[in-house]
C-alpha cells in the first residue's frame, strides 16, 4: 500500500535526522564555487562524493559526465515498470562565491548550526536540492526497497555562472534525459506560504561598438564636420522604445503568449508594490500605457542598457570628438519569443546607424531560453497536494522576471511538462550567512516522498 | 623723422642679437605652467622678472596684479601725446605642462640653441609674444628715447588653463585697460606664408546628470517598471541635433552673424581638407546639408558630447539598470551669439526630460565668449603694411574653430577694435621640443617696430 509506504519513509527521516545533518555537512564542505576557475577540482570531488551517495542508496548508472565546464552528474532508477511515469530530477551542486569573507559569523564550508538553522555556502541555494532529493529517494528506498515511479537524476555544476556549456551538453545528451516530466529542486520550501515561479523570461545580451575617427579628435577644430560615435551611440539607445516604453525592434512583440483572465490576476494581486518601490527608491511608473506594474515586470519582454560609456569621463572638461563609444545590453525575453528571430532583429536595427562616418558593431550572446512549467494538470496537482498535507498550503503560482537558462533549454528542446518541487527554507542566498531551516528541510523531505507517490499515480 | 627712428630701432636689433637671445633664455628659464598648483611661485616670480624688465627699458606703472589664480603683468608709457592713439598689447607668459619629459631632446626650461633653433617650452606660445614686445618697446626707447605711440601692456598668467579668473579682472579694471585699439601678440610669425586668425569660437561647456532608482537596480526585477536613466540620458543626447546635423536648442542660430561672399571664399579657399581628413581619418562629411566644410568647422557654431557614462563598464555582462548616467557637452559658438541666453536654451532644453521618476540636473559653465578681430580699416591695414615691408607678404585672413577666452571678454565688454601681431615662428607649441625660429624672431621685431609706427600715424 502506497500509504503505508509513504509513512515508513517518513519515519525513516524521522529516525535519521542527525544523520542526514551529518550528511548535509559532508556534502556542503565541498567549496564548489563554478565561477572561479580555482575550485574546478572541488567541483568535480564534489560531483564523485554525489556519485558515490547515489550508488550507496541504491542508484544505478550513477556517473560523472565531463562537459567543456563543469560536470553533470546522472544516474536513474528505473524498475518501477512501463506502465509508471519517469521523472528527470534537476538540481545543481556548483555555487556562488563566498564573498565578502569578513561577514560571515563561520566558516562557509564548516557548515555549522546555530538555533535550528544550518549556516553555510549552499545550504540552500542549490545543495538543499540535492541532498533533499537524496534524502528522500534513500528514505523511500530504505524503507521499501524501490521507488514508486522511475527516476533520473541530473545534477549541474555551473548554474551559478550562467550554465555556458549545458546547452550543447542537453543537446548531446537528449535521449537519456528524455522522461515524462521534469521536476526542477531549484527553488525554496516555505511551510507558511509556499510559492512556485512557473515561468521566468530569458536573455539576450549585446555589446555594440560605434566607431568614428581614428583618434581622439579636437572638438573646436572637427566640430561640425566630422560625425560623433556619443551621438550615434545615443541615437541607437534613443531609438530602442517608442515614448510609451514599448521595445521598437521589428517584430518585438509578434510571438508573446497572451496571458487569461486567471493569470493575470494571479500575477497582479501577488504583485509586492511596496516592497519594489522602496527596493528602487522610485515609483514603478514606466511603460504604464503598456499594461500593470506586475505584468511588465514579468508578463512582457524588455530591452535594457547595462552600460554606456565614451570619451572624457574625469573631472574638469576635454574638449574632445572621441573615437569610440560602447554600449551593454541586456534583453528579458517570454515564453514564445525566439531568440534567434530577436536576435536578428536586434543586429538588424543597430546596424542601420552605420553612416559613410561612422562605424557600428553589434555582438550578441543568447544567454538563456525563457522557460515556462505547466500551470495545470496532474503532474503540477500532484506537488499542490503534497505541500497541502505536508504544510496546509498550496503554493501561490508567480511569475518571476529573472531566468533559470536550463529550463529554458528544456523548454526549447523537449515536449517535456516541467513542475518544481524544492526543498531549501533559509535565506542570504548569493549573501553571507546564508542557512537552510532545518525543520522546514524535514517536512520538505516528508512533502518530497508525498510529491514522488503522487506523480507515481498519474497514468502515462 | 618716423623713418629715420624706424632705421635706428631695426640697427638696435641688429646690433643686440645676442643679448636679446640671452635675455630670451632668461624669460624661458621659469618654469610658468599654470595648470599645475605646484609652479604658482615659478610663476609669481616669472611676472616680477617681466615687471622688472619693463621698468629697466623705461615703462611706469609696472607691476603685478594678484587675481584670484595667477598674477597679470602691467605696465604703461604715456608720453606720446593726446593725439595719438593708445594701444593695449596683450600676450601671456604662461605655458603648457611639459610631459612627455623623456621626449625632449633637451631640458624644456634650459633654453638651448640648435640649428639656428631656440628649444624651449614657450619658446613661442607665448613668450615670444612677451618677449617679442618687450625688445621691439627696448630697440625703440633706446635708439630714440621715446615711443612713437601711447602704449598699455598686459601679459596674463593663466591663459594655458582656460583664463579661468580673467573675467573678473578685467571687469574691474576697464579703465585702466582701456585703449583705441588692442594689439593680441598669442599667435604665430611666419614670414613666408603669415595667417592671422580674426575670428574665433567661443565655448560653453555643461555637465548633465540623470538620477534614477536610488540604486542600481536588478533588470530582471525591474526591467519595464523602472525608468532607465541611461535611455533618458541618450534620449537628451539624440534630441540635441535633428537629421542634418542642425542644434535643436531653441533660438541656437538666431544671432549668428551671416558671412559676406568675400569671408566666404577666403574661408572656403583656405580651407585644407586633405590634411584635415588626413588626421580625422574619416570624411568630413557631418552636417553637409547646412554649409561647407571649412564654414562649419569655423563659421557655425556646435555642440558635442566630450564624454558619457553610466551603468557597468567591465568584461562580461551586468543585468542592471544603472543608478545614474553622465553626460559632458562643450559647444562651440560663434561671434554674434550670446552665451547667456544659450546656456538657458540648453537649460531648458536638458531639463524638459525630467520625469516624475528620473532627476535632471544641469551644470553649466560659460567658459569663453567668441571673439572677433577687425577684417579691415586702419588698424588692420598697419600691421598688414608692416608685414608686406618686412617680408614680402601680407597675411591671410582665417577663422579659427578654437577659442583665445581674452579676446572674446574684450569684445563683448569694450568697444575697442582688435587686431593682432606675433612674434613666434616655430613648432611642437604644447608638446615636447617646442622652438623658436630666431631668424624668423629678429625680422619679426623690426615687423613689430615698424608696426607700432604704423599705428602711430592713425589718427584718433
């Protein structure tokens, strides 16, 4: 009985909890930084001590899998039979650096806890992903001997610095991901009021170079006569929104999902206001003529300038035509949107300030997919009721504005339905002091074994 | 006899050559760079030398007059007669700084001699002018016992740093400085081809800063909600010229004075596009729809953004919107238009593109007004007549797209026609090996003699 099973894995957590503190600690000692090149043999102990977790409680096919940064880890179980859902589990290792040192009350790769909470880098962002995961496949497979559904397990090593080399990993690898839904476990457990951001937008960055005269020019002799790269440069950031906002690039908007009635409510009413308008110090107020705050934040796709810069920028004055001038782009994409088109559209519109004079350059970077998961249905029914008789609520679906590239890839390259389940209650994420409640951690370990059983009873 | 003295001052010159290139080296030993704090007592003491020199060959009144950055050198001889006129004669004696040490050939404040070349900073720009005047006054009083006209002299002491506390002064010395005519020796002798710039551009310059949000913000949190302060800065930017290259700022052109036919060709004749091209390493093609080349670079007043800055400037990417952007403007203007109620125009212009949620702020500074020396008359035709008898030509009248700060104060607060007369004739003024040609230098003494004689028979 599937009940009985359920509960025989809770008690295991129940009974095990300074264990698998002990755990936790041993994973979070591994200093698996991704963006500094320094720790790459910590990243990949850190991928090998995973492997070896997985093996140990029954995984098979549990292995270390180079790419040209740092490595996946993968394993599956899959004896629960044809006629049982597969689930592909995604959670990532690698995390941010640890800087400023002199903030944090420990060490960060001592894992250490004070009143209930567990301090340390990665307690929560990402490595609660991963450890709860484990947690609750050894629960589950300790006290039953198998799991209900089929499972795969994909672990990443460089989402905290923008995950550069999964897209042709994901691609290279579509078969052995292949599954029937994908659960990603980056996110947070939040007992009182759980929260899931169903879709994020992607990005598209961009540096364009506007080139001019050779040097350096001397403004009161080539004044007037001779074109200035700030200008053009400032034309092209001029041109980019109309005077209501709107983003200006050719077919901009053609291949943005409308959104019901149900979503935008939902997104307007759990807009935080308040909260936004005293993080940015001023009203929220451009680009109203497009739509709400909530739903230009996170429903429609935008075009920033990161960075400008040209000629004499010290004190005083230089009477100068300078030579060149620089500009960084960053673009927020939706679901629907194709980068490729965007992209295109992009270079297309830089391009034509290119003058007889002047010179422009435009290089563009497609960072990341917008993703979306699935709003309804049973695979998302099945979480909702987990956290329900785990916490006594169901998670307030969001939108968020940020972007999770993988599961814009798997958005793009798979038919797959995504959901999340996520395990870490803490905060100071990318902060010092950042800690995993370690309660909290407990009960996403039993809501986890409850999520598994529910998806296990949807039929394929 | 007018002749007669004219004769026994050019024979003084003649017979004094080597003292006057001692004296020369005397002048060129201090180091006056008024730029720099450090050399403010090289300069005091390089204008109590001048003062003691003009006392030694017969001058009253000479002395130094503190301002609130360096000293001006004044002094007088008055005893020509009521009937005839009274000349200003204006120079400077201070220099630009000398980096690049390790490119000078010899030490730029030990004059030295080579090739029939005197090497020194300033050797030209602008001690020859001060020294220049003092030897032609000194071959006159000494060979005569008198000058032939009422002389005023004042060598100013910061016109390498912009003549930032001229204004002032010479507001409150009007009477004193009053006179039929001023005589600006801060230009080049060249005998076998002579230029004189009669006209020049003024110069206002501006700072333009735009606040946001009270931080840089996150762009995938904000992006659409928040006003970018850098779109708004480049907006500023794109709106100051309209497709032609034309200023937008309102009433910009109403007060340019238009040009005659004969102006125009001698500008457009003059006019040396291969070399002017040569150092842009781009066409001159900016703004051909409203006027030639040379008449845009000399005729029309401009506007240029020197410099602009804001957000992230790094390798990589920075998903922010930017706190702040930065913006440096230097126009351009030309006789006839008033800076005061440009620099309003610009004012009013930048600040039209605050918002309820981005802070517009101007800085202005008006740092020179355009000048304009007389085109023809009698004054003009003295020094034309002295050149034509001491080397064959006479001097091509030119435009300058530059600014000499002095000449634009004297225009606008005297009556008093200008016109000019140079000692120099050498290369590298404000870079390293600076020189003066003393042959050229000696011929333009008796140039300068028979100039001021010239004078002496216009009648008041």
């Amino acid at each position: 009985m599937s009940n009985e099973q359920i509960q025989k894995a809770i008690d295991f957590v129940q009974q095990n909890k300074d264990t698998i503190v002990a755990g936790y600690k041993e994973l979070l000692h591994f200093p698996s930084i991704s963006a500094d090149p320094a720790y790459a043999d910590d990243i990949k102990a850190c991928a090998e001590w995973i492997v070896s977790e997985l093996t140990r409680i029954g995984f098979d096919n549990a292995h270390v899998i180079a790419t040209d940064g740092h490595p996946v880890v993968y394993a599956d179980w899959l004896h629960a039979g044809d006629d049982k859902p597969t689930v592909l589990v995604y959670s990532h290792y690698d995390v941010q650096p640890v800087d400023p040192l002199h903030l944090w009350h420990s060490e960060p790769f001592e894992a250490e806890v004070r009143d209930g909470r567990l301090y340390a880098r990665g307690a929560t962002d990402n490595k609660a992903g991963v450890w709860g995961n484990l947690k609750t496949f050894e629960a589950m497979l300790a006290s039953s001997g198998e799991l209900p559904l089929n499972v795969k397990v994909m672990f990443e090593g460089e989402e905290e610095s923008g995950s550069p080399n999964m897209q042709p990993f994901v691609e290279s690898h579509q078969e052995m991901l292949r599954a029937d839904v994908m659960l990603n476990g980056d996110g947070g457990f939040h007992r009182t009021e759980p929260r899931m951001a169903y879709a994020g937008r992607g990005i598209i960055s961009a540096e364009v170079y506007v080139k001019g005269p050779k040097a350096d020019l001397h403004s009161g002799m080539f004044g007037g006569v001779v074109q200035n790269p700030l200008h053009v440069a400032a034309q092209i950031i001029a041109s980019f929104h109309d005077s209501d906002g709107r983003v200006t690039l050719s077919g901009y908007y053609d291949d943005v999902q409308a959104i019901d009635e149900v979503e935008r409510d939902r997104i307007n009413s759990g807009w935080q206001a308040d909260r936004n308008e005293e993080i940015a110090g001023v009203p929220l107020a451009w680009g109203r003529g497009i739509a709400s705050d909530a739903e230009r934040a996170m429903v429609y796709p935008t075009l920033d300038v990161n960075g400008m810069w040209g000629g004499y920028q010290g004190p005083g004055g230089k009477t100068i035509i300078p030579s060149e001038a620089n500009i960084k782009i960053t673009m927020r994409l939706v679901p629907g949107q194709n980068l490729g088109s965007i992209a295109e559209s992009l270079i297309d519109h830089v391009e034509s300030f290119a003058t007889d004079t002047v010179n422009v350059e435009v290089k563009v970077n497609q960072e990341g997919w917008p993703f979306k998961m699935v709003m309804d249905g049973p695979y998302l029914e099945a979480v909702q009721s987990a956290l329900e008789a785990t916490t006594g609520h169901r998670a307030t679906l969001v939108r968020t504005g940020g972007s999770i590239p993988i599961l814009g890839m798997f958005n793009r390259l798979f038919d797959m339905p995504i959901t999340g389940y996520s395990y870490g209650e803490g905060d100071n994420i990318h902060s010092p002091n950042e800690y995993v409640e370690l309660d909290a951690f407990f009960l996403a370990l039993e809501g986890g074994i409850r999520a598994y059983h529910n998806l296990s009873a949807i039929s394929k």
